[in-house]
C-alpha cells in the first residue's frame, strides 16, 4: 500500500528526496552512503507500524546498504533488487527471513514512488514460498524430565527459569506474555487460582484469566517471596540487584536466552527446539488427552482457528500411522 503523503509534507521532505534519489543512481560510494544514511530516517518516520516493525525495516535497510557499499552497486533497474535478492539466498537466509528482509526495501520504494522519486523497481518481485507447517519441535517426555531433575535448586535463578518452562508448557504462555505478568495478576478465584494474561500485541489491552494448577500457584508464591516483589511489580525480573530494585521485566529476548541455555545443560540442542517449543508442548499434550480442537484453541488464546490447525495438523504428522495398529 502507497503511503498516502501531502503536499507540504512533499515540499518539507524535497531535499531529502533528492538525496535519496541520488543515493539509487550515484557512482560514488562514500557520497552514497552518506546520502542514505541521511535520507532513510525520512521513510521511516512515514512508516505507522509498531517500534518492533520499524526496528526491523531499520535492520533490513541497513543491511541492503551494506551490499551496496560492499558490491558497489547502483540501483537503476529490476535486475539490481533481484540480484539484492540473489545474495540474500546464497546467504542461505530462511524464506521467511529472506521474505521479511525483501518487504522493507519493498515498502522503501513503494515510498519513493508515492512521492514521484524513483519507480517501484520491487513491484512483481515475488516473495519466497514459506512452508505451511509449523516449524518447532514439541519437547519429549524424556526432555521435560531432564529439564525438572535440573532445576530443583532453590536458588533464585533456577526457580525463575523452571516457572517460566512449566508456565509454557502448562498454560501454552507465550514469551511476551511471561514477560507483562505482575504480582497483582496472580489472582484467586472460587474455585481456582488464576492469571490474568496480557496477551501479544500492544500493552494495555484487555487481560484475560488462565487458570494454573495449585502446584505452579505455590511454585509462583515462593519464587515471589524469595524476590520480595510487590504487588505492582513485575514477577519475572533480571537477577542482577539493578534489574531487582528497578522492577524492570525480563525481555523476550532474555526468556528465549534462559530457555534456550537450560535446554543446553541437559543436551536439548535440536534448533527447532526453542522457547516457543513449551507452548507447541501444551498443544500437543492437549491433544493426546482428547481435548477438542475449540478447547486448544480457547488454551492456546488464538483469535483465529487457523493458527490453532497448524498445531492440529503438526500433532498428527507426529503420531504413529494407523496402519501400525494392525496386529500380524
């Protein structure tokens, strides 16, 4: 889609357009490169995406910078985003990196040619075909016993990195949604104890109950009394004292990173198996004690059915055929 842009922003923006008109037809490698870095801060500021997209069209963009300072080229046709495109596969890139790197310099152009710069020179350039299928590996019975006999420390770390591993695959809690729990969210109902879940996508939307079994209440009220955090403050916090006293939450990325390096320390180092692997876990224990695909989908939090099929459809390529039931 075309950026819709007026035309006082058109005349505020001229000189930056002209720069950057002339980093896609300039010979000299130095001037280039210092016309776009001038330049590209332009497009992304007409970008209305999220600070996590606009991260990552910064990265994409300065990594189709960086190939044309390395093989000094000059964007003048079709041929150079194919050939952009090219490089990026014999980078032996995932599709879906190559797919994601090959949309930013997309929208860069589309950008151009919305202001009367530079033609859409990715227009028909298509994406790479990305597999259907789920690409992580539920974890083994023999996995999550190897992770449990490791993490019975009682020190703070290992009670932090065993609650995040039970909470995946326990209650299929995504990474993000670890990362917004507080101590107020943990919460008692009539019957059960419950958290309240903020789910992917923007903060502050409307939070939802999951109900979590007794032993994981009583694994989350010890962590919380070894931490001493308050009620407002978040549960899952960087053990260095600053990380503790500034009540600032664990990044996604710092989950994904204690996960990945307790599954280290017990031999889990299958690369389809990552942090994400806990909460494909919950799906696939789900559907081997019978539940219905609406009560996966109500466990999992997927708006759509869609998303919950591909777990349906991974669970079944991972089950035994039929045909080895037939006694001979």
């Amino acid at each position: 889609m075309a950026v819709t842009t007026t035309h006082k922003q058109i005349k505020h923006h001229e000189k930056e357009f002209k720069m950057i008109n002339q980093i896609i037809h300039h010979e000299n490698e130095n001037t280039a490169l210092k016309v776009i870095n001038a330049s590209i801060n332009g497009f992304i500021s007409a970008q209305n995406v999220s600070s996590k997209t606009l991260t990552a069209y910064k990265k994409s963009i300065n990594y189709f910078i960086a190939w044309i300072r390395d093989t000094n080229s000059i964007i003048n046709t079709q041929s150079d985003i194919l050939r952009y495109k090219s490089h990026l596969k014999e980078k032996s890139l995932s599709s879906s990196t190559i797919n994601a790197y090959m949309t930013a310099v997309r929208k860069l152009f589309k950008y151009l040619e919305s202001i009367g710069i530079s033609k859409d020179l990715t227009l028909g350039i298509k994406n790479e075909r990305v597999s259907s299928g789920y690409k992580k590996k539920p974890l083994t019975s023999e996995d999550i016993f190897n992770l449990k006999n490791s993490l019975k420390g009682d020190d703070i770390g290992s009670r932090r990195d065993l609650l995040l591993i039970a909470l995946g695959i326990a209650n299929g809690l995504r990474t993000i949604e670890m990362t917004r729990l507080k101590v107020s969210d943990m919460q008692e109902e009539l019957y059960h104890n419950v958290l309240m879940i903020e789910g992917k996508g923007s903060q502050n939307r409307e939070k939802e109950s999951v109900i979590i079994r007794d032993e994981i209440s009583i694994m989350l009220k010890h962590y919380i009394s070894l931490t001493g955090a308050k009620d407002d403050d978040y549960i899952f916090t960087s053990l260095s004292n600053n990380g503790r006293s500034e009540n600032k939450p664990l990044t996604t990325s710092a989950v994904r990173y204690a996960i990945k390096k307790r599954f280290k320390a017990v031999g889990i180092e299958d690369i389809m198996k990552t942090s994400h692997s806990l909460r494909h876990t919950h799906a696939h224990k789900l559907l081997d004690i019978g539940a219905s695909p609406l009560d996966i989908q109500t466990s999992l939090r997927h708006k759509s059915f869609s998303s919950t099929e591909i777990y349906i459809k991974s669970r079944n390529k991972h089950k035994d055929p039929a045909s080895l039931k037939i006694e001979f």
